[in-house]
C-alpha cells in the first residue's frame, strides 16, 4: 500500500515538481501489522547487540542501568527485545557503550533487514532465533566472557600461544 500526499502548488496555482521529477510523493508502508506479546526481532537484535557491547566491556546489568539513568531490570526488558529503545535512550547507551548506534544495527540477518520485501512474511512469523545458531553462539554469555578475558591479555605472543593451544584441541 502506497499514501500519496497532496501535490504542491506555487502562489500562481501552478503545480511543483517533485525532486526526482514525478508530480507525486509516496511512502511506502509496513507490510505487516506486528502481533500482540511478540517482540519485534529488529528489537530484539539491537537488544542482543546492547548485551554483546556490554558483556565485551565487563558491565554488569546495574551498571549498565545506572549509567543510562534506568533500572536493571529495564536493561533486561531491552537486551530480551521485550521494551523497544527510544532514540534518545539508544543514543544514551550507544554513548555508555563507546559505540555509534549504527553498532546496535550491524550484523543483523537478512530475514530482518528484508522484512518488508515484495512477499515477504511478517518477522514475527519467518524469524526465529534458533533457526540461526551462528547467533546464539556469539551470544552466549561464556563465548562473550571468553573473548574479553583473551583480549585482556596484554601480551600479543601469549594471545599467540593460547590461540595455537585452542587450535591444537580441535
């Protein structure tokens, strides 16, 4: 579904041409309506990036909250998808974080990122975060600790030594 919007008219009655040089401007619309208790998987990816960050950092779910001016248990409510973040609060926590917040929005699946697609199926019916281990994996919170823990390693050929230890249990 197309809303077309009124054509522009000058002081003379005479209609305008748009920029791109059609007589009319349209937006395009969501193709879906998103289902009652079912939280949004853009939400929940960004959520999952805001646990990443700050998994990777060391910060508790308190100290996360304090920092942005919330309670822990709101972190929880974004970092599930549950609570959708306003602009502002995502501009607080990209900040907290020391990450732009085009960060929140990287790596997100394709099903995501083509939702509104000419056929595509509504998020909340195609998406499933199961169907895709890759993320789970890289959200795990023994992953996430891991991968912090080797890079507090401040010696570049200890880092070495250990990653060829890991390599070699394979």
């Amino acid at each position: 579904m197309l809303i077309t919007y009124p054509k522009e008219i000058n002081s003379a009655g005479e209609q305008l041409p748009k920029r791109d040089g059609s007589a009319e401007m349209s937006i395009k619309s969501i193709k879906y309506r998103k289902q009652t208790g079912v939280p949004d998987p853009v939400d929940v990816h960004v959520g999952g990036r805001v646990k990443l960050r700050r998994t990777l950092l060391g910060f508790s779910q308190e100290e996360l909250a304090d920092a942005v001016g919330v309670t822990f248990q709101q972190v929880q409510k974004y970092e599930h998808g549950t609570n959708r973040m306003g602009a502002s609060r995502m501009f607080d926590m990209s900040t907290v974080l020391d990450v732009p917040v085009s960060y929140f929005y990287q790596d997100m699946p394709r099903e995501i990122g083509a939702r509104n697609a000419a056929g595509s199926t509504p998020p909340s019916e195609s998406f499933e975060a199961s169907n895709y281990p890759e993320l789970s994996l890289y959200t795990k919170r023994e992953t996430l600790e891991l991968v912090r823990y080797y890079f507090q390693i401040a010696d570049k050929n200890t880092r070495m030594e250990l990653m060829n230890l890991i390599q070699s249990l394979e």
